[in-house]
C-alpha cells in the first residue's frame, strides 16, 4: 500500500502521482497495435486465461478483497463491442483489475507508453490487450483503426478519462471529452466504473468496491464534438455520484495556495 499520507497537488488535469518513473518509449507507425500474426494471438491468448487472469484474481481477492457491484448491467451488451471508463487510482492494480469486469471476455485497454517499461509486466501489455497511445500520425491512424476493429468485433475497450494516477485518491477529477469521440464514432454503449476504498475492522488496507453504471448511449444527431461533451458530461456526473460511496481516505490530497 502506498506510504504516504498527504500529497500536495496544483493542477486536478496535469498532475501525476504515480512512483514509477521512465522515459517511454516512441509510440510510430511501426507499432503493431493489431497483433494478428499466430504467433502473437497465442503469446495473447496465453498470458491473458492461463498466466495473468489467474493471477489478477488472487490479486484482486487477497490485497483489495475487491467486490464487484453492478456487473448484471453489463449483461444484455454481452456480445456488443462496449466502452468503459473508470477512475484511475492504482498504477497496478488499474491495468488489472479492469480485466475482471467483463470476465470471460477479453478487455482491450488504452494504456500510456509508460506501461511498456514496467518490469517484466511491461513485456506483457500488448498481449494482455493494451493499446499505448500513439505519439505520430501514422501510429494514431493505426491507433484509431485497432480501437474500431476491437470494438466492432465485439470487444470491450477500457479507459481511464483521469489520465494520470492519483492513489486512493476518493472523488473523481475533472477529465477531458477526447475520449469519449470513440463512442460516438461508433455508436457504441458506454458504461463508467468507479474503484471506492472502504473501511476494514482488522486491516489497514482497505477493501476496494467496484461500482459498474450504464449504460450511457452517445446522440445519434448533432455534431461529433457537442455529442462528445454531452457524453462526457453524463459519464463524469454518475462517476462523482458513485465515488461518494467511498468512506475512508487512505491519502488526504490538498491543494496548494497560490502565490
């Protein structure tokens, strides 16, 4: 669990609070976003079911206790390529606990470059389905095509709209609507997460209670970016109202003062 007890921060959009530092490595249009040679859909198929899920649920049941409400709403969209987006208050346990949402389907993820150096983890993110944002225009061509094949074919795609990491952080902080044009490219069903942190009797780790809600459809008319805003807006109202079931603040975040 992370040590510290206060952190101090200046700007809700920019600031990043994550311990794991690197540089990242140059997302170009050379990356291999679709991974379609057999090999690499084995190398995927074997570190998602038999290496890491088994893993992500111990993981998750033995560290955070986590629990898991709202699921059923996902349901009806079983077979319906479907968005997710979550609050992103874990640096590991974000890049692994979302897979357990949507179990037995396989999640896709849009990941920050920075996840590719993590240690020995980071040789596995393309094949647990991550999606690093591209950093030239060939590679976000390429980016854009594998989130519409994704989801077109039936896949739930993962994001996180925060961007940066606040641990245990308990509200939800203000996000931009870029995302949320992916949805509405697509027409497809959004739903929102929100990871809440509870008290525990015997433990100072608390217990983390997953809240699923949606799902939230993008406006058939209009224009893409008002469509966008409006979906957004929707997404980020039932997140602050889900965050609100947290009841114990692991790390008090306090703003600076201005000079």
């Amino acid at each position: 669990m992370d040590k510290r007890k206060v952190i101090y921060f200046t700007d809700e959009l920019h600031d990043e609070f994550s311990t794991f530092t690197t540089t990242p490595p140059i997302i170009t249009g050379s990356y291999d976003y679709e991974r379609k040679s057999l090999f690499k859909r084995f190398m995927g198929f074997v570190c998602y079911r038999i290496i890491m899920y088994p893993i992500v649920v111990l993981y998750g049941r033995i560290v955070f206790r986590q629990k898991i409400i709202g699921k059923d709403k996902l349901t009806p969209f079983k077979k319906q390529g479907i968005f997710l987006y979550g609050n992103h208050t874990q640096a590991l346990g974000d890049a692994l606990l979302q897979t357990r949402l949507t179990f037995p389907r396989r999640t896709y993820i849009i990941v920050h470059p920075n996840n590719l150096n993590v240690p020995v983890f980071g040789k596995m993110v393309p094949s647990l389905g991550g999606l690093p944002i591209p950093d030239d225009k060939a590679a976000y061509k390429n980016f854009l095509a594998a989130i519409n094949n994704k989801v077109s074919a039936g896949n739930p795609l993962v994001i996180y709209p925060e961007a940066h990491i606040w641990p245990y952080y308990t509200g939800i902080r203000p996000f931009v609507d870029t995302s949320f044009l992916y949805p509405v490219n697509l027409q497809a069903p959004v739903f929102c997460f929100v990871n809440t942190y509870k008290k525990t009797r015997f433990r100072k780790q608390p217990k983390m209670v997953t809240y699923i809600e949606g799902p939230f459809f993008p406006e058939k008319e209009g224009s893409p970016k008002l469509n966008r805003k409006a979906l957004r807006d929707k997404v980020y109202s039932k997140m602050c109202e889900l965050a609100k079931n947290s009841d114990i603040s692991v790390i008090e975040y306090i703003k600076k003062e201005e000079n």
